[in-house]
C-alpha cells in the first residue's frame, strides 16, 4: 500500500503522524500506555506541544492491531487468489486499497472455496454458458437457447432456466457493488422490527414493549437495541432487520437489468433471479452484517457507558488509613461485625443481634461501644443492604460521635466467596470476608475493588450480554489508568492491586509480596530491582508508580520518575538546597525556571510535571470523603409519596438516565428527559456515580417495583 500503517491510523484518528510512530515505538518497546502518557509526553506531543493522552494513545495501539490484522489478512487473499490464477492487475489494486475487512471480503467473496450451493450443482450440469446469455440480455427467443441445455441432468428448459438463475443469483449476491449498494440502502433505511413468539406472551412479560415493535435502525439505542436482542437470545421475541423489500428489488433492477424493450426474455429471467438473490442470498447476508455491526455498536456504547462508571466508581473518595468498626447487616443471622486497623487488617469480628430481643439489642449496644472504645475506632461503615438503613439508625442513636458513611454492598458477597477472599482469610468464612470488604472499601475503594470482576460491581448497562472479551479489556484499560493515576503504596498494597501497575502483572506482583515479606518494608524505589524477574525495562515502567512513605529519598513517595531524580537534585543544587527544602518551600520553588532544564529528552511539560509534583508528592487524586446522610422518615418504599423531595446517592448510569439510592431497597430512576431543564444527550454531563443529589419522587409503581425520580426540583 502507498501509506505506511502509521500514516493510516494518522488519518483515522486524525492525530500527527509523528506522534502515532512514536507511540507506536514506544508501545512495540514495552512500553505500557498510563507510561507513555505520564513520562514520555515529549515523544508523543504533536507540533504544536501538546502530548497525546491515555485515551488517544490507547486508540492508536488498538487501530494498530487492528490494522496488523487487516494486513495479515489482506496477504491471505491476495496469496490465494494468486494460486487460483485469477489475481489480476485491477483486482490486486483493489485489494491492496481496501480499507477495511468487509471490502476485503466483498472482493475475496467470488474467489473464496464454496460448500455446494445451487449455483454449483447448475455449474456441474452445464449450465454456466446459458447464465452468461441471460446475462447479456441480448438474446430475443431464449428458450430456443435453453433447448440446447436439456439432459438426464437437466429435463427440460424450465429446469435449465431455473440453473441458469441458481448461477445468476450467486452472482449478484457476490458482486461487490451490489453488496455496497444494499449496504448503503440498509444504512439509511432499515427497519429493526420484532415480534412477540407464538404462546410467549405471558412468559416473556418482561419485553411487553417489544411484542409488536418497529424503529428505524440507524435510531434505535443503544440499550433498546441489546434489550431486543436479549428478548430473542432468550426465546421470546423474533427480531429481524430490513428495508422495504421493493426498494432493494429497485436498485438491484437498476444494476443488473438492460434495455427492458429490446430483451424481454432474457429482462424477466434477470428479474426472477435478483429477486430470489435477494431473498435467498443478499438480505440474509446483509441483515447478518448489520444485526452484527447494531450489536457491535449497541456493545461499545453499554461498554463505554460501564467504563466510564467504573472509572468514577474507583475514582470515589476514599476514606484513608483510619480505623473502621464495619457492619454487614442482617435480620434473621444478626450484623456481622468487624474491626479494622488503618492498614485494613482484621482486628476481630462479632455478630449483632438488634431485632431478636429487647435484651439481645441491649448487649449489641454495650459490645459496640467497646468495640469502638478498645480498638479505637475513627469511623463506621455499614453495608447498604437488607436492614441497613434500620442498622444506621441503630447506630446513630448511640451518639458515639464517629462518622457513619452507608457503603454500597454491590460485588461484597463475590468478593467473600471467592478464592482471593479464601487466600487472605482462610480461617474466616463467607460472612466476616463481607463485612472486611465493605470496611475496606470505605477506606480505598479502588484498592478493595480491583479484588473483584468488574462485572459484578453492578455500575453496567447490560453487561452479560456484550461481547465479553471486548468487556473485559474495557474494563481491565479503566482499572489500570486509575490504579496508575493514584498511585499505589509498595508497602501495603495487595498482590490484586500491585498487579495492575504499569508493567507489572501478577507473577511480578506476587514477587513484590514475596520478597516484603521476606525481607521487611522497601525503604527505597531502587529496591525494585532485587525483585526477581523485575529487570531495567519493568523497572523504568512501574518504579514511579509506586510510593514509599517516608522513604529517605522524599522523591520515592512521589511521582516524579526515577529516571529524573538527578535533574530534580541539580534545581536543588542550583538553588543551594535540598530536594527536601524544595518540597517544604514553596519560595524556593517558585524562584525555579523551567527553560533553564529543558533538553533533548525532557521538556516543558515534563518538567511542569515535577514542579506540580514537588508542591504535592504523592498527592492522591480523589476528592475528600464527606458523610451523607438519607432522609429518616424514608425506611421503604411505603414511605414515598409523589412530591418528596430526598436526598440521594447516583449508583449508576445508562443511556437512558441515571439511578439514584434514596434509602429503600429499590434504587429510583431519574430519566435523561428528567435531569435537566434542556435537552440532555448524555446523562453523564449532569451526574456522575457516587454522586449526591437531590430528587423529586414523580411516581411510585409498587406492582412493578419503580421509582421515577427528576433531578428538576
């Protein structure tokens, strides 16, 4: 091809060619993407200064692979349509050029090694040389033509004429303008319709508005879309995909069909074989594209859409290194209770009984006064599940003057039985894991979180019916960007959460424990390399990402590289001071000039970089925690009346608006058309989760379990 692949994806991403083959070096070098947007931004940065981010570097290293594989497959064709002989000038340009896998295949279609079809068996019978005159439209008496056909394979000229269209409608089918000209009339006017199945109607209640349902495709949401296609995955709805027929028959006619005065015989076969190749063969093949590509498109919405909730979820303020008394509340078996040291450690556990007796419930408060009193508790942390709001007023009414926080319970009960929960509390069983992890998660949600399959953290639209590998890498991209972006404490952090750090993964992450363990906390990031397995390469990838409390270097508690240690000690120098004195001075800082440092392999924006991180090392990111507080005369949904205005927590975003916990068991939903006095395209420009609100109650639907709440108070 005349373009480099870098110059390829250049022009489909619209970025600078030099920065896409710079990244793509870098990528091709080891380098991770929260590396090379963190530290190597004068590499990537475009002719105006400004270096890529995490997202467009994330988009090239995807385009690429994408494109290796276009290529890979591109040589295939071009190798096997060279062995059949039929590779010539013409179509070698035209496979060179395509840009893209459904063109590559349109043209490979006719060349491609067929299974038996019609058009075969007519073939085998000799009928090919009668397809060729029909399809000329030149012959006026062509059952006389047809005659000459008749065999033992082939009766009579009926039969001869039907082959010859068998061969005709293959054809068309595989001709790549005709594919292009119904994909172009499929994307303009298609109609996804579907329709309830036969005896399904009562079973199937759950998809009553799609029993009888019509909507242009290129219209249909997102979350619409997957809906559909879950209704017919699970049996209950037929679904298919179309334009008007007589519309497709039309353009088809236009293509393939002459002069209709001059070749009336030959006009009425060609006519009979676009319409069966229509039905038979290209609007199967066609609607299979485009109910692939809707789903395709519906998949990376609902994927973006948990990517971005996600992100927010980990990004939630955490509590800090504070000691937690956390509670997972319960009726019938009583609240699990636990201690937690400001490391997270499990200091003991207990059970709560504040329902059974009046005596029972006097011996949970005196037990949690003591549990606070002896372990020092700095806060509470009480799951927001069944009973939990009646365990938060239990808990207020003690008046133990510590900061209660509702945390949400959403993946606690995955996270306990599963075999990261059995390898740190093997002695435990499933009810005291839960309750550690929603203790934990109120003091570094991220950290406690990355424990747990993204997927049952419950912030998706849809989740299990994406493509899962497509999923899985979303979310696997999310969780190590923010894992990066915090910063994690080589001391304490978990193998779970080490792993995610840029260049390491769990064998190196297990390494890391491994040798803590043996040989006490690192004081220093140079430790890193006695680590075994952690060579120079994984060390410049992840060294900056890992903060050491009071380190005797102050820069290994922050997130200026290692590699740039020693321009940092030559500023302090220039300044007669210390690195220390830089940090605690913000003068001395001040009297810095950047320009004064910029070379060859560092400029201005890394060297802003370490200014902005000498002010703050280590700074976390997150925003502070504030305690929230529901409204104490909601306990359940009999509680809620249209008109009420309540506080709220957004635990989730879609497509189609925002859900909102307001303190009973049914979170509400604030419709898009609800969250704005304008017109909102995107629910995420209004809210994000975890984020506190307040909200209108517009109706309670108890049959069906909905609330509709409106952000337009």
């Amino acid at each position: 091809m005349s373009q480099t692949i870098e110059q390829r994806i250049a022009a489909r991403l619209s970025l600078n060619p030099k920065s896409v083959s710079a990244t793509i070096d870098l990528l091709n070098g080891g380098a991770t993407v929260p590396f090379i947007a963190r530290y190597r931004k004068e590499a990537t940065a475009s002719p105006n200064g400004t270096p890529l981010d995490e997202l467009q570097i994330g988009q090239i290293r995807d385009t690429y692979q994408k494109l290796l594989e276009l290529d890979k497959r591109r040589d295939a064709i071009l190798k096997s349509i060279d062995e059949q002989k039929k590779l010539t000038p013409d179509l070698r340009q035209k496979i060179e050029t395509a840009d893209s896998l459904t063109d590559l295949e349109d043209l490979y279609l006719p060349y491609r090694q067929k299974r038996k079809t019609r058009a075969t068996i007519a073939i085998e019978r000799g009928l090919e040389p009668l397809a060729n005159v029909i399809q000329l439209q030149r012959e006026s008496n062509l059952d006389r033509v047809a005659q000459r056909y008749v065999s033992d394979a082939v009766p009579d000229v009926a039969d001869a004429l039907q082959g010859a269209r068998d061969i005709l409608a293959e054809r068309i089918s595989e001709d790549a303008d005709a594919r292009q000209r119904m994909r172009n009339l499929f994307d303009r006017e298609a109609i996804i319709r579907s329709v309830v199945k036969k005896g399904k109607q009562t079973e199937g209640v759950k998809f009553t508005d799609y029993f009888d349902f019509a909507e242009p495709l290129r219209r249909v949401p997102s979350h619409r879309l997957l809906a559909l296609r879950r209704g017919e995955a699970e049996g209950f709805l037929s679904v298919s995909i179309g334009p008007d027929e007589e519309a497709a028959l039309e353009r088809l006619e236009r293509q393939f069909v002459a002069d209709r005065s001059a070749t009336r015989a030959c006009h009425e076969q060609m006519t009979l074989a676009i319409r069966d190749s229509y039905k038979r063969l290209l609007k199967p093949s066609i609607e299979t594209e485009f109910a692939n590509s809707s789903k395709e498109k519906a998949d990376n919405e609902a994927i973006r859409i948990f990517a971005d909730n996600l992100r927010q979820l980990l990004l939630s303020p955490p509590l800090g290194q504070q000691r937690v008394l956390a509670i997972d509340p319960g009726y019938r078996t009583g609240c699990k209770t636990v201690c937690l040291d400001a490391q997270g450690n499990l200091l003991t556990d207990t059970v709560l009984y504040l329902s059974h007796s009046e005596a029972q419930r006097q011996q949970a408060i005196q037990l949690v006064q003591k549990l606070v009193e002896k372990h020092k508790i700095d806060a509470i942390a009480i799951g927001n599940g069944t009973a939990g709001r009646e365990t938060e007023e239990f808990i207020q009414q003690l008046q133990l003057n510590k900061p209660v926080f509702m945390v949400s319970e959403q993946g606690a009960s995955v996270y306990s039985a599963s075999d990261v929960a059995r390898e740190e509390f093997p002695n435990q069983d499933v009810t005291v894991r839960g309750a550690v992890s929603i203790g934990r998660r109120l003091m570094d949600p991220l950290a406690e979180l990355v424990k747990i399959d993204p997927k049952s953290i419950g912030v998706g639209q849809y989740q299990h019916d994406v493509n899962q590998a497509e999923l899985k890498n979303s979310l696997d991209t999310v969780v190590e960007s923010c894992v990066n972006q915090v910063g994690v404490s080589l001391n304490t952090a978990s193998p779970h959460l080490l792993r995610y750090v840029s260049g390491l993964g769990p064998q190196l992450a297990g390494n890391i424990v491994t040798y803590r363990a043996e040989n006490g906390a690192f004081t220093s990031r140079n430790q890193l390399k006695k680590v075994p397995r952690l060579g120079p390469k994984v060390f410049e990838q992840c060294a900056a990402f890992l903060r050491i409390d009071e380190a005797a270097n102050p820069l290994d508690n922050s997130a200026v590289h290692p590699e740039r240690y020693a321009l940092v000690e030559r500023m302090a120098t220039d300044l007669k001071s210390t690195v220390t004195d830089l940090i605690r001075r913000p003068e001395l800082r001040e009297q810095i000039k950047p320009e004064r440092y910029v070379s060859d392999t560092v400029g201005l924006p890394t060297l802003k970089d370490i200014l902005a991180e000498l002010a703050r090392p280590g700074r976390d990111p997150r925003e502070q925690l504030s305690v929230f507080e529901y409204d104490s005369r909601i306990r359940s949904v009999d509680d809620l009346h249209e008109g009420m205005i309540l506080p709220g927590v957004v635990t989730n975003i879609t497509a189609f608006g925002a859900f909102v916990d307001i303190g009973v068991k049914q979170d509400g939903l604030v419709h898009v058309s609800q969250m704005a006095n304008r017109y909102v395209s995107d629910p995420k420009t209004v809210v994000s989760v975890y984020q506190k609100v307040k909200v209108k109650v517009l109706e309670v639907d108890k049959a069906r379990k909905r609330i509709a709440l409106s952000l337009k108070i």
